[in-house]
C-alpha cells in the first residue's frame, strides 16, 4: 500500500535541511533501491527554496510507514514542524498501473 509523507520544516531551518542533505538522500537511496521508495523531492517557497517534503512510499501498512518516516534524517534531525502520513492512491500515471 502506498503511503504519503507531507512534512513542512520548521521555520528558520534551512541550515539544518543543507547539513542533513546527504544523509537524507543516502536514506532515500536505500529505500530506492530496496523499491519502497516510489516519489521525493522538496516543498519549494516563493523564493525556490525548500521549505518541505513529499515522499511517498510502499509499506505494509500505516505503522510501517509511519516507522520510515520517523527514520528519515530529516525527521531526526528535527527538521519538520510537522508530518502527516497518509494513505494514497496513485491513480494517473502510475507506471505500475
């Protein structure tokens, strides 16, 4: 089951987006290569400047879910104010469909 990561980075954080940067991508990279990965990539504010993420992954279920993003580096490092894990169901131009 498909699962979606809408996370929003604290306010004045982008210092620690930048620091956490590769260890989040080697993080995303694992996932990819282990096919649970499916999306990623950055909230941008008007400026450009990433502000949040969506990720969305295959998992068993809610909790397996909830349990990767809470593995994520970002979230480690205290990156967001907030994520919101949600059930999603990839309807266009899902490649696997």
């Amino acid at each position: 089951m498909l699962f979606a990561f809408i996370c929003k980075d604290k306010p004045g954080h982008l210092n620690v987006r930048m620091e956490t940067r590769p260890a989040h991508l080697e993080h995303l990279n694992k996932l990819n290569a282990e096919g649970t990965l499916k999306i990623a990539g950055p909230f941008l504010d008007a400026e450009g400047k990433p502000n949040g993420s969506l990720v969305i992954v295959d998992a068993a279920d809610i909790d397996a879910a909830r349990a990767l993003a809470e593995a994520d580096p970002y979230a480690k490092a205290g990156l967001f104010e907030s994520v919101d894990v949600k059930p999603y169901n990839w309807v266009f131009n899902n490649p696997e469909a």
